[in-house]
C-alpha cells in the first residue's frame, strides 16, 4: 500500500521542500495539485516501514506505521515535538494538540508550548478498555479540539466513532444510529434547522437506516449507510456537498455575461413579452443550496457503493467499492487531485490512479489537503 498526498504544503505536510530558487515559484512549493506519493521525498522521522494510518491537521500530519515495531512519526509544522512515538497504535492531531493512543494509555501533547511532557494522561487498566480506544473516543468519552482535553459520554450511547468538526461533533452508535451535538449555524447537525445542541441528538431524517461510518468537514457531515449509500448535509458554500453552489457558479456567470448581453440586443428585434418569459424560465432553472439542513442522498458514482469518506474543512473526498476516488468542494490549493486549482460542487473522479493503474483503498483529508491510499491494480494475464 502506498500513500499519496496533494494540496496544502506550506509546512511540509505532504513533501519535504527544497529550498526555493526565487520568490516566483513559493506559491507551487505551497500547492501540490498532482497526487505525489510521501515516501519518495523522505521523513523528518525515524520511523521505518509501511504506513499503515495516516491522521492530518492544517499545518502537520502524523503517520502510523502498526507493522513491525509500531510507532507515530510526525510531518510539518509539528515535527518539533518529536521525531516518533514507539509502541502507539492510534493518533489524533488538531492544531492544538497531539493526541496518541497505546496499550496502556493516552496522552496529549500541547503543541503549542512546546513542552517535553504530555500535558493530559488517561490511564487504561483493562484489554477492554485499550481494544475500544478509537480516536478521538477514549475510554469514557472522547478528545476535544481545545481544552479541557476529556468531555465524557453517556454509556447508553455505545459509541463505535465519532468525527469532530469546526464547532460540531458527529457520532456513530454499535447500531448504526448516527448523533449530532455543537453549533448548528450551518445546518451541520441535521436536524432540519439551525439550532444548537448541547446533549448529543439523533439524526431522526436517518432513522431506520443503519450507517456505517462518518465523518465531518469545518461545517459540514456525511455518513455512508451499511448499503454503500452516502448521505451529506451542512454547508455548501464550496460545493462541499456536491449540491449547486451559488459561490461557485459566479465565475461562470460572469464569463456568460457577454453572450447574454448580445442575446438582449437580439430581444429587442423579437417580441419584448416573449424574451421576458425567456429570462424568467432561464432564472428558475438555476437552483442552488448554499445551507442543507438535513441529509440529502449524494449519488457519487453510477452503479458503485461508496467504501469510506472523509472531509476538510471545505472538501469532500470519497473511495468506491471499485477503488475510484471521487473529490468535490474547495479546490484553492490543489486538495481535490485533478491538477488544477478549481473547486467542484459535483463529485469528479481522481483521473491519476486509473492512469496508474492504481486501486484507492482508503482516503484522509486534511483541513485543506488529501490523503489517499492506494495498491496497484492486478491486470488479468491473457
């Protein structure tokens, strides 16, 4: 399995940079827009061997490497703390903090100040309690983006994951019900309005289909259903959603104003009424979501299931059961892996591994990059 990253570069999250030669290539060192595999360009680290997870904030990323001796080895902005992490099984990263997760406990590193010492230590005593540490879940409850670091949760809740967003939270019960709690602002707690939520709410629009998984992006939440079906809901502001966005389609009303100036200089020539009706039937063909306050069905792919999703801060990246990615949302800094800078309120294949004959297998998004796992694909002899 080898790992591919694009997008956001500026601390060396997904290459480590070369010095530039002038000030007029910085903005490409920034920007990766071709997927480019993190194992060709070295680690500050001293792990050795596959990685097998990877987890990524804004500024730095933490990889896995659970063969072997595991370990936790950090790129980016925060490679200061330390160069691994022997004998830890999980990790979870924000811009504040440095969580990870081993046998016989979990430990929060203030990335900020710079210490020497975990800041925050939880204790497991128990195999049960060490087999159901998924991060951000701990034992009891879970890792928050900013202190206090431990918010506890009802037992009731059987939790099996949970995805924190900007200001919202998403989790996901052994059954397959998925809640929601935080600031509902943009629609990002599902629940048909936007409200907030104190206590964690179930997405009753999601009742009677169990789901599989979820994730959340800054202001936005999806789920994948045990069908393969993918379900969003929150901020469309960037096509985030893969609904119409307003925001996305100014560029191109713009380049269309000319044209429709010279279909107005035709109108006058043709009956005033007429030409009326033309542009009012024209305006209500454009419809466009900037907030989705409850799930909406997303068809990503024709005739595929979707396996796994996971969001940034304003993009969304989904793998198909056949091995296809599929990126849409905010494109500003290459994170959506189509060579180009373009955002996207539609899912569009990641055209680079079919090229390369490659098979995706699991994807990660940073807050503004992309992560993507992929194999090579077996080709049939004749």
């Amino acid at each position: 399995m080898r790992w591919f990253g694009f997008g956001f570069n500026a601390f060396g999250q997904i290459c480590v940079q070369e010095e530039a030669e002038s000030s007029s290539n910085a903005a490409n060192e920034v920007k990766v827009i071709s997927p480019t595999e993190l194992s060709s360009h070295g680690d500050r680290s001293g792990c050795r061997g596959r990685i097998c997870r990877i987890r990524a904030s804004w500024s730095s990323r933490a990889c896995l490497h659970l063969d072997e001796e595991s370990c936790a080895c950090l790129a980016g902005f925060a490679t200061f703390i330390s160069s691994e992490f022997r004998g830890c099984k999980d990790a979870f990263i924000t811009e504040s903090f440095l969580t990870l997760a081993f046998p016989d406990r979990v430990e929060s590193w203030d990335l900020q100040k710079k210490e020497k010492t975990p800041s925050w230590t939880m204790e497991i005593k128990t195999q049960s309690e060490s087999s159901d540490v998924n991060l951000p879940l701990v034992p009891g409850g879970y890792v928050a983006l900013k202190p206090p670091i431990y918010h506890s949760l009802s037992p009731r809740l059987k939790a099996k994951s949970l995805a924190l967003g900007a200001e919202h939270s998403i989790l996901l019960t052994a059954t397959g019900v998925v809640f929601t709690w935080g600031m509902g602002s943009h629609g990002q707690l599902g629940h048909g309005d936007l409200t907030s939520e104190e206590e964690p709410r179930a997405v009753e629009a999601l009742w009677g289909m169990p789901m599989s998984s979820v994730a959340s992006g800054g202001w936005h939440s999806v789920c994948i259903s045990d069908g393969g079906d993918l379900y969003v809901w929150g901020w469309n502001e960037r096509g985030q959603l893969g609904l119409p966005s307003r925001g996305l389609r100014k560029t191109a009303q713009q380049q269309q104003q000319n044209s429709s100036q010279q279909a107005g200089a035709s109108c006058q020539e043709a009956s005033t009424s007429s030409c009326e009706g033309l542009q009012e039937e024209q305006k209500h063909e454009e419809v466009f979501i900037s907030i989705q306050a409850f799930p909406a069905l997303l068809d990503v792919a024709p005739s595929c299931e979707i396996q796994t999703v996971s969001c940034g801060s304003r993009h969304t990246a989904a793998v198909t059961t056949v091995g296809d990615l599929y990126t849409w949302g905010w494109g500003d800094y290459g994170q959506l892996g189509h060579q180009t800078l373009a955002s996207l309120d539609e899912p569009q294949r990641v055209e680079f591994f079919k090229t390369e004959q490659m098979r995706v297998v699991d994807v990660v998004c940073g807050t503004w990059n992309t992560f993507a796992a992929a194999v090579k694909e077996e080709v049939a002899c004749t």
